[in-house]
C-alpha cells in the first residue's frame, strides 16, 4: 500500500469516477476479503496513507469511515485502525468461500492466482446470489413463491419426455439452444413484450447472469467504458468489470437512465447496461422519451445496449411500455430474459436476442463456455409454455404478488412508522424501504439480519454515495403471516 501501482488501491485521479475515497475503500476491502490484509492487522493512519497515494487526509478519512461503518476495520482508541476480527459477510450470514480452506493459507493462496484470479476471488458473492439455506424468512430478494409453483405439472411434463426421449435430446445439442424452445420464446416475447426477432436471434442460455458475461466478452476490450446504472445489479457491474470495461455508474431518477448525465461523465461509451422496464432496485419506469434518446444516441456512436428486462413479467397497475428492442431500428440492444423469476432459479435457463449479425459470434461463444444448456430442460420449458401452463401461472403469481405487495405496504404503515417508509410499486418482486436521513442502511441490514430479517441495503447496489440510505425488502417468497411476522421484527430491529 505504499504506492499508487499497489494491486490494491489503483487511483484514477484524471478520471475519478468512482470517487477517489470509493476507489481507496474498494481497495482496502479487497485487499481484506482476499486475506492480503489479515484480522487484526493495522492500517495505515490517515494522513500517512493520503500522502503516499496524493489525496486529501479527508479523502482517506470518508473511506476508512465507510469501511467503518460497515465493519470491515474498527478503531481502538489512541492505538490506530485495524483489520475487525469478524467480517460483515459473516454477520450476515453469508457463505465464505470455501474452495481453498483445505491447505494453503489466504495469503499464500493468492500469491497463486493471477492478476485477474485475484480480482475474481475479492467479488462478493453474496451481491450474486441467495444465501443456499433450507430456511424461509422475510424479506428475501429476488425468489419467486417456489410453493406455488405447479410442480405436479411439470413432473408430468418431465415423466412424458422421459419415457422415450429422442436420440436429440440426449446428444450433444445445438449451442444456440433447442430449436423448439427458441421458436417459442420468440413467438413469446413479440406477443408479450413486443419483441422483434425470430428465433435463429435467440440464444438459450444459463440465466441472465451468463448473458450479461457472454456479451461484455464479445462487445468489449480493455479500457473501454460502460454505463452502467447506478444503483444497479451488482452482478452486471462485476461483468463489465470482469471483462476489463472502465465501468462509470450513471445515476437514476424518476425516468431512469439519462442519457445527458452519462455524456456528463463520459464522452462516450462502448455498452450500456439499463433495465427500462422496472429498474433494478429503485423500480422506475425508464420514460419513452428517455428509450428513444438512448437508441438514437446508439445508433449515432455505434455503441451497444444491454436491455436487461427484469420482472417485465410482474406488473400489477398502469400499462406497461413496449421493450427498447422493440423500438430498436438499427440492431443496437442486447435482449436479456431469465425464467429464474418466473419459474424457479435453479432451472438455470434464460435467453439473448442478439441483433442478426451478432448471432454467430454469440453462439460461438456460447458453445465455448459449456457447449449448450441441457436439452431436456429445454424441451420440458418449451412444453410448458406452449401447452399454456406458463401463461396460466403468471397469471395466478401476478394476482398473488399483488395482495402480498398490499400486506407489505399496510404492515409497514401500522409498525414502521418513522422507521421505515414504504411505498406501493406498479411492479416488481421487491419494494424499497427507505430510511430516516443520516441513518446507515448498512448498519440497519445488520440489526435486522440479528433479528432474522433479511434486508439487503440499497447501497450495496450503488457506487456512488445515495442522498438516503434505503433497504430492499423482497416479498414474493413469504405468505401473508411471514410478511407480518418480518415487520414486527423489523420494527424491533431498527427501533
């Protein structure tokens, strides 16, 4: 850490976003995720670390106190900052990573690994998934109601192509995906979101997180930049980043992504990452007017836009706008859709609609990765959708999503008052508490996990500091009484 070409903190001063104090604190908690900075080492004091990297005392003071905040280093008086001996990750339950346990030591391992292997290992994987856990308790984000889902039906379906399954399906497939299913997913996606594809656009893949990887490989290089949303889905983020994009978070307001504000930024950009239907997580609408800005600016640079079109499924009021693909001309957006959300997460499959002459390199891309998706899994998705099973189902969560939303609001309306402000979505899975100004969302995350709630707070989702600290309180996975049950302990929590 002496030095500004440390591996941990690498400041970009010509070009400062995130801000530098963000830079140094995603610097020295990598560093202390990946075991470089051990539990009870020392850090260096403030004003020393400012001169040796060229910044501000204040600049290192706003990292170290967000590292603080969030429990990563704690303050022994009149001794210095040191490394906390128990790291958030584990109060909040989540996993650590476990495949090198057997052995070698953090350190050592990672003198093993390379520049990137190290940059792979210090992601939080906690920002990427659901904690694997036999329990269900509120407010988990991002699960649909797995009990509701009509397993008795798909296991026929299954039992059906099971008991003479042709030579096809057990064979190596087609990287693209099994045809069946992409003809119907496209048939699916223009009555349903007004898509405009065929199916030789359509890609079958594992999940969204696959086709947002698959294509920051294909569309960028070192150094290039990608907008991203801010906040925004960790998981798209670690992508961009992974693939060696200059990621810059653009802020999101009422009307979503703004084009004039990213140009502010950055001059240009080579990808854009956006989800116009129901912005994850603040939950706004990208504007028409907003859509059509974004693609003639696309079409005019020659840049590309990941459509991410997250809980497009489950709107409960107002009408819901067309996809940005849908009013694309030039072959500019990237379609990204899963059936995590609407099926269930382990089923692991998803789609791309690529522009037509981006297809070949996505499929060989795709085959690159794992070959293709399991084809009986394919065929028994394409069964349920094209037997109307699929349809039927949306419709029955679509009206069970909305009374458990309306339990959340009123639960919160009667126990949250002047603790949490909750406010009804015409969409989504999830809904945003937000919290009084100047209180941590961080720290209430915490107090709610101790009192078995999950809230996962809003700034984890935001490189950029929020005006106010929020926690998103997912409400599709719990009945009614859980619902209740989880607020009365919120309220214990944050009181």
């Amino acid at each position: 850490m002496t030095t500004r070409n440390t591996p941990f903190i690498m400041l970009d001063v010509k070009n400062p976003a995130p801000a530098l104090y963000r830079q140094i604190y995603e610097g020295i908690r990598r560093a202390i995720l990946c075991g470089e900075f051990n539990h009870g080492m020392q850090l260096p004091a403030t004003r020393l670390l400012a001169k040796q990297l060229g910044v501000s005392r204040m600049t290192v003071v706003n990292a170290y106190e967000q590292l603080l905040a969030e429990g990563y280093i704690e303050g022994k008086t009149g001794a210095g900052t040191y490394v906390a001996a128990t790291l958030p990750e584990k109060m909040l339950r989540v996993d650590q990573d476990k495949s090198f346990q057997h052995g070698e030591s953090a350190k050592q391992r990672n003198q093993i690994l390379s520049r990137r292997g190290k940059w792979l290992a210090s992601t939080s994987v906690s920002t990427l998934r659901v904690q694997a856990d036999t329990d269900r308790y509120a407010f988990q984000n991002g699960l649909p109601a797995l009990d509701e889902f009509p397993f008795k039906v798909w296991s026929q379906l299954a039992s059906r192509r099971l008991r003479n399954p042709p030579r096809e399906l057990l064979s190596y497939g087609d990287p693209a995906g099994y045809l069946p299913l992409r003809e119907t997913i496209a048939a699916h996606l223009k009555s349903a979101r007004a898509v405009h594809c065929d199916a030789d656009q359509v890609i079958i893949v594992a999940g969204s997180q696959q086709a947002l990887d698959l294509t920051a490989r294909i569309l960028l290089d070192p150094g290039d930049v990608a907008w991203v949303e801010d906040p925004c889905y960790p998981g798209a983020h670690n992508a961009l980043l992974a693939a060696g994009a200059k990621v810059v978070p653009v802020s999101v307001d009422e009307e979503g992504f703004d084009l004039a504000n990213a140009l502010r930024q950055s001059k240009q950009a080579r990808l854009v990452y956006v989800t116009p239907s129901h912005q994850f997580p603040l939950g706004v609408t990208m504007s028409l007017s907003r859509r059509l800005a974004l693609l003639e600016w696309a079409e005019r640079s020659g840049a590309f836009v990941i459509e991410d079109d997250y809980n497009s499924e489950y709107r409960y009021s107002g009408h819901p706008l067309a996809s940005l693909q849908g009013l694309d001309k030039d072959g500019r957006v990237i379609y990204v859709g899963t059936f995590s959300k609407t099926i269930f997460p382990s089923l692991r499959l998803g789609c791309i609609v690529a522009p037509k002459d981006l297809t070949g390199a996505f499929i060989a891309a795709r085959a690159l990765v794992d070959r293709h998706s399991p084809s009986l899994d394919q065929a028994i998705l394409a069964d349920f959708i094209n037997e109307g099973h699929f349809s039927r189902h949306l419709r029955r969560m679509r009206a069970l999503y909305a009374e458990r939303q309306q339990v959340l609001v009123e639960a919160a309306e009667r126990d949250l008052q002047g603790l949490l402000e909750v406010a009804p979505a015409e969409a989504g899975m999830h809904l945003v508490g937000w919290l009084p100004e100047r209180i941590s969302d961080k720290a209430a995350s915490a107090k709610a996990a101790r009192y078995g709630v999950e809230g996962s707070p809003l700034s984890a989702y935001s490189t950029n500091p929020l005006p106010r600290g929020g926690l998103v309180l997912g409400y599709t996975a719990v009945n009614a009484r859980e619902i209740k049950d989880g607020v009365r302990r919120l309220a214990q929590a944050l009181s």
